[in-house]
C-alpha cells in the first residue's frame, strides 16, 4: 500500500487537515549490500557477507555473537576472527556501526534519558528511556530506592528495568498533546537503528539477556507502525539474535488501521504485546486531540485488533491520557468504560496524566482526579492502572521526547 508522503516540519495551523502517512515498505537491511553497518544483519545475513568472502557460514554466527551478545562495537575487536578477515572486511568498508549513545541525562527518579546517534546515510539522533525498576503499569510506582551514580551507569542497583525504544525520528502523526509531534517526520530508522538502541543501552548497564529482568517497550519518538517492516525487522533481530522474548516487548500504535491488520497476523514467537492509544472515549473528543481519527476511527481500530490471537492471560492495553477538563472529567470514565466493554476484547487501560510540554494549550489533572478516573473504571469492572511518570525533569517521560537538549 502506497500513500503519498507529505514532508512536515510543524504542527499544521488546522488539525483538519489529513494527516500525511508513509505506508511504504521501506527496505530492511539487507547484505547485498557490498559494505556498511554489520549491525542490523541477522546471522543469515551475516554468513552471506562472509561466504562473499569466501568464509564458512560459522564465522557469520561469531560475528552475530560479537554484536548482539558480547556488545563489542569494533570489527578489529572481534578477536574470534582472524586478523586478516578483520582488516579485509575493514578494507571494503564494513563496520559494525551500531548506534552509539551520544548523551546521557539522568533524573531524580533513577530515569536516564539518551540521544543515541544514528549514523546511517542520514545521520541523526534519537531518543531512548532507561527506566531501572520499570514502569509497566501494574506494577510500576516510580519508587526508586536507589539512584544512578552522577555520569555512571549504576553498579546494577535495579533488578528489573525497561527500555523506551524508538522507531522513527520525529513523527508524522499529529496528536496535538504531543511533542514529538512537533518535529515532523525526519525518517524511518532502520532496523538495525531500532535494535541498536536497545543494545547500546543494554552495553552502558551491562544487562545479560537471561539474567535480568528487563522489558522493551515501543513507545518512544516515532509511530511504529507506519515504519512496519523496519519495526518488525528489529523485533526479529532482538528476539533471535538477542535472545529477548516478544512478550516481554510491548508496542504503542496511535491506530494505523493497515499497521494492525498485519502486527495481527505475525507468528507468536515474534509478536510483542499490543497498546492502542486510545486517549479519548469517543470518536469525537478523539478525533479533537488526534486528528487520524478522522482516518481511522475507533471502530475501524478495534474491529483490526479483534483477529489478534492472544496468548494465555495476555490483553490488550489501551492507553489513555487524561487533559485536564478534556479528556478527565467522571462521565468519560463511563464512557470509556462502555466503549472498552463494547470491544470484547480482554483488555485493560493505562492512564498516563498529561506530561507538560513548552506552549501547549493543555493542564495536567491533579493526582485525585486521576485517581477518580482510574476509580469509575474499576468500579464498571474496567481494570485500570496510573502510569507514574518517569523522568518528567529530563523531558523523559511520554510524549516529551524531542531531543532536548538541556536536562
Ligand atoms: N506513537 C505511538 C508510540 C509513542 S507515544 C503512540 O502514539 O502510541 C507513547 C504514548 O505516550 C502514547 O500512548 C501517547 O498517547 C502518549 N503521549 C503522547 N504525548 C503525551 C504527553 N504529553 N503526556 C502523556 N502521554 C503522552
Ligand atoms: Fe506520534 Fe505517538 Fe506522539 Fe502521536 S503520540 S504524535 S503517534 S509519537
């Protein structure tokens, strides 16, 4: 499916107008490539580089187990190689080229905040959340009982943690409550973009897969599904070649109906968990704070969920985000209620109060209205949780991330 891209740099003067999407396939990494980035090739992508070579297809596992388990970030390092089949990759320009954490931001609450910088054919940065403790809604309060040390990644004080991914830069879906929103779309990243972000922050605390306890979610700059393949091209590589599992993975989709009616398809072994941010109780007020709505409605929304074959206890999660005197007040509780009931889906909602952002018309509800709200949902036997903002002082927590410079 093909739609027209509308390059965007700024909020449009009216949210009536539609929303530019870009459906394309955009090309997952590929070793036909003759050079570039190692990182992002699955090991049958790596044993094609080195069977190029005149290699054994092995050597193309060693590779795989030098980048996405032991980290290492230099091709002369992978000292499982020989000497002469380092130099000789080097020679022709490959290189590992994982993303590589560019600055660090730490917050009171144990949060760090990261641009990680992308240098791919267009160089840029994006941003990644590591949230020590974890903030996945049942069970995450924010309490930290302990801080990252100033400029050090802590000396594993955290025994569970999730990384905020990103997918794209910027973002092309114009939710109004939102800064990412405000830059535009700049690109897709790459698989291997996606992937490495989670590596290179798994390297700065040194997480072993197996070990500790982490989850992914897909909740950071960028709408992952209208970058679909990359998306899922990443997912692949963390489970397969990383080790983690789909389950502990979840995505954030704003509703990209044709996004969904594929994620829906895709086999268990590699789907992660699915969040529909929902942020509004009727198509109306919806359509008002995110103007896709106007493509795809709630309806087209759930009736695309509703094929998902879900694992034992899994549920879908719908996001939403309270605004003060718009999307916060007791009846849209029951509203809300009533709409997730209609779904028929096991489901359950996280509620997100707004994080603030420069020149917004929007307030934050105080902590009783959402506790109210979360209240009337549980009484209509809607289980909802409060999503603790993390790292709201370094522009961490949801829907602040903008490569803000300052902390
Ligand atoms: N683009 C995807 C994933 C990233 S946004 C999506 O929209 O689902 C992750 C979550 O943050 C979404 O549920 C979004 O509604 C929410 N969000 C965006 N801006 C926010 C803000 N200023 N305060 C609180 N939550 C926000
Ligand atoms: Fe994009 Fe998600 Fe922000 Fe909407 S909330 S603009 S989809 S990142």
């Amino acid at each position: 499916m093909m739609l027209k891209v509308v390059p965007r740099n700024t909020v449009p003067d009216n949210p009536d107008q539609p929303v530019p999407l870009d459906f394309s396939e955009a090309a997952a990494e590929s070793p036909e490539l003759r050079s570039g980035p190692l990182f992002g090739l699955d090991a049958g992508g790596l044993a094609t580089v080195l069977k190029r070579e005149g290699e054994p297809a092995w050597r193309g596992e060693q590779i795989a187990e030098a980048i996405y388990h032991q980290y290492i970030t230099e091709l002369s390092s992978i000292t499982t190689l020989p000497l002469a089949l380092r130099q000789k990759l080097e020679g022709e320009g490959w290189r590992i080229g994982r993303p590589e954490i560019a600055k660090v931001f730490q917050s009171a609450d144990g949060t760090e905040r990261y641009l990680v910088e992308c240098a791919g054919a267009k160089p840029e940065t994006v941003e990644t959340v590591w949230m020590p403790e974890g903030d996945d809604g049942e069970a995450g309060d924010g309490s930290e009982e302990e801080q990252a040390g100033e400029g050090q990644p802590d000396a594993k004080t955290w025994r569970r943690a999730t990384v905020c991914v990103s997918s794209q830069v910027g973002c092309a879906v114009n939710c109004q409550f939102c800064l990412t929103a405000r830059l535009g779309l700049k690109r897709n990243l790459t698989a291997g973009e996606i992937a490495g972000q989670v590596v290179a922050v798994f390297d700065r605390h040194n997480v072993r897969v197996g070990r500790d306890r982490v989850n992914l979610v897909f909740m950071g700059m960028g709408e992952p599904f209208l970058n679909y393949n990359n998306f899922m091209a990443a997912v692949r590589l963390l489970v397969r070649e990383v080790g983690l599992s789909p389950q502990r993975m979840t995505v954030s989709t704003s509703g990209i109906v044709p996004g969904i009616e594929r994620f829906v398809q895709e086999p268990g072994e590699v789907r992660p968990k699915l969040a529909i941010s929902l942020n509004a109780p009727n198509d109306e007020v919806r359509a008002e704070v995110m103007p896709i709505n106007r493509k795809w409605p709630i309806a087209a929304v759930v009736d695309a969920v509703r094929p998902m074959r879900l694992r034992p206890h899994e549920r879908i999660t719908f996001e939403y985000v309270l605004l003060g005197g718009v999307t916060d007040r007791p009846e849209q509780a029951r509203e809300l209620a009533r709409l997730v009931r209609r779904t028929g889906l096991p489901a359950k909602v996280n509620l997100i109060a707004w994080n603030p952002g420069p020149d917004f018309n929007y307030s934050t509800p105080k902590a009783e209205t959402a506790e109210q709200f979360r209240y009337a949902l549980a009484g209509e036997g809607i289980p909802a949780y409060i999503r603790q903002p993390r790292g709201r002082d370094i522009f961490a927590a949801c829907g602040q991330l903008k490569r803000t410079l300052e902390a």
